[in-house]
C-alpha cells in the first residue's frame, strides 16, 4: 500500500511540475482519504478479499503481448488513438513499455472497476489475445483460488 500512495504522491507533483520534498509527502499522506487508500488497493485486494496482484499481470501480459497485437489490446481497452500516439512517442523502440503504458492507463482510466477479471474479459474480446487471456486466467486466477 505504501508504494500506491507514494505512486499517487508522484503522479500529483508531476501533475503540478513541482520538485518532490518531504514536506510534500507528509502533507499528501495527511489529505489522502480512506476511500483513495481502498481505491489504490483495489488492484491488490480482489472484491473476495483473495490477493489479486494486478501490478503483476499487467507487468506479465505487457511482456508476453506480441508487438502486433498492442493496438488491438489498447481499442478494446478505450485507449483513444491519440493516447496511442502518446505512449508510441515516449517509448518509440520499447514494445513491452508501450504495452505496459497501454494497460496502466487503462488501470487509471477505469478506476474502482478495475479487475484482473475484467482484463480477461476484454482480452477475450480480441481473438489474437485469447490464448493469453487464458494463460492469465491460469496464472494469476486459479492459482490464487486453491
């Protein structure tokens, strides 16, 4: 949980241009909620209460996604064609970085509905990405179950 909020503390001084401080961090610590806490620990904590890590899949699907099928990936996430071009041009040579930018904006964008659940269900919408929609499920879902 530490790391999201410090994750959030970064993401609000960027936002701002402002250099990061100390003072910044303790203030930002004090002013977050306990419903921003629970949203940041929406990608950890499944709603069944099992440890659903959802850094780690949207880390393992970006390094195992085909380049080709990055773009089909973002339009079913509602990735615009616009925030396309955007992460093409801050990774230009890094197809798993633009994956993985790709899913995170997604994560962002989709807020508390997020889910490891739904990942797989808009995966499974593509058939390029059906087979590793289905190693996730495996991976990430089942094994947590048993």
């Amino acid at each position: 949980m530490t790391l999201a909020i410090l994750w959030k503390w970064k993401e609000r001084e960027e936002e701002k241009g402002e250099r990061p401080n100390l003072r910044t961090i303790l203030a930002i610590l004090k002013k977050l909620t306990y419903h921003e806490i629970v949203n940041e620990m929406r990608g950890y904590i499944g709603d069944s209460g099992t440890k659903k890590d959802l850094r780690s899949v949207i880390t393992y699907v970006s390094r195992k996604l085909p380049p080709k099928d990055r773009k089909s990936l973002a339009k079913v996430l509602g990735i615009t064609y616009e925030e396309q071009a955007a992460i093409e041009a801050n990774s230009p040579n890094d197809a798993a970085r633009q994956a993985e930018d790709v899913l995170q904006l997604w994560r962002k964008k989709t807020g508390n509905k997020v889910s490891i659940e739904r990942l797989v269900e808009l995966m499974k919408t593509v058939p390029e990405l059906r087979i590793l929609s289905k190693i996730v499920v495996e991976k990430f879902i089942r094994n947590q179950n048993t």
